[in-house]
C-alpha cells in the first residue's frame, strides 16, 4: 500500500474518480459532470494505491492561504478499518503542513464525524443539507 499524489486527468485519476462515483456518488443517485471534474485540475489530489488499484483517496483544495479543504474523501465499505482512511488522513495532513496550511477545514458527512473525532477534527457550526445528506463543518489546526 503507497499514499501518494496523482495527477488530473492519468489512469491513477480516473480509477480515483470511478472510486468517489461508486463510494460517495452512485448511492445518493448522483453523477460527476466535466466541469466538476475539469474543477479538480488544480487541487492536491491524493490516493492509496496496491500496485495498480485505488484503495482510497482525497482531494485538497485551497481555500485561501492558510486554509486547505479535505473533500470527496472515500474509502470502500469492504475496506474499513484496515487503517487506509487514517493513512490517506495523515499523509493529507502532513503534505498540507508542508506546503505552509494552517487549518484544514470539511464538510463531513454526519455519518463520518465519528472517524474524523479520532484525528482532532472539531464540529464548527450547525447542521446543514449538501447532497441530501447531514453534514458538518469540521476543522483541525495544524500547527
């Protein structure tokens, strides 16, 4: 298993895309369109592979200067709790921290918040509907 970041548009980018579709779009009867795709080409993205499958993976985007956004992270139900989530986590972390971020900041789904708890992740903030779904802002400083 390597952590490592990929880039837009590769094999490695679109195994991560048909990932976050089965994962995180399909089960909500939602789809990518190409300008949402398109939008990616400039965030840090970031995937576990063994040797030539995506296991997991995240995306980076920059907020503002001292602010980096994990989103779209995924990790299939089959492998839970093998310590990908919390290995694409640190990797996302520290790869933030050297490119000068002080805060990361999400938006996670309510049924996540439990996992994100177990890194320093902190609620901010009420309740709110994306993609039909409860979610919170959650965010960690990283200094």
């Amino acid at each position: 298993m390597a952590l490592k970041q990929i880039d837009h548009g590769t094999p490695e980018y679109l195994k991560m895309v048909n990932l976050r579709d089965v994962v995180l779009r399909r089960p909500l009867g939602l789809t990518f369109d190409h300008d949402e795709l398109m939008a990616e080409k400039d965030d840090v993205l970031i995937a576990c592979m063994d040797d030539n499958e995506v296991l997991g993976c995240c995306i980076l985007e920059e907020v503002n200067t001292l602010t980096i956004r994990l989103r779209q992270m995924a990790v299939p139900d089959n492998l839970h709790n093998r310590g990908i989530g919390a290995s694409i986590i640190n990797f996302a972390e520290n790869m933030a921290r050297d490119k000068g971020y002080k805060l990361m900041t999400m938006h996670a789904r309510d049924s996540a918040i439990g996992f994100y708890e177990k890194f320093g992740f902190q609620i901010k903030g009420n309740q709110f509907k994306e993609v039909n779904l409860p979610h919170h802002v959650m965010e960690k400083n990283l200094c």
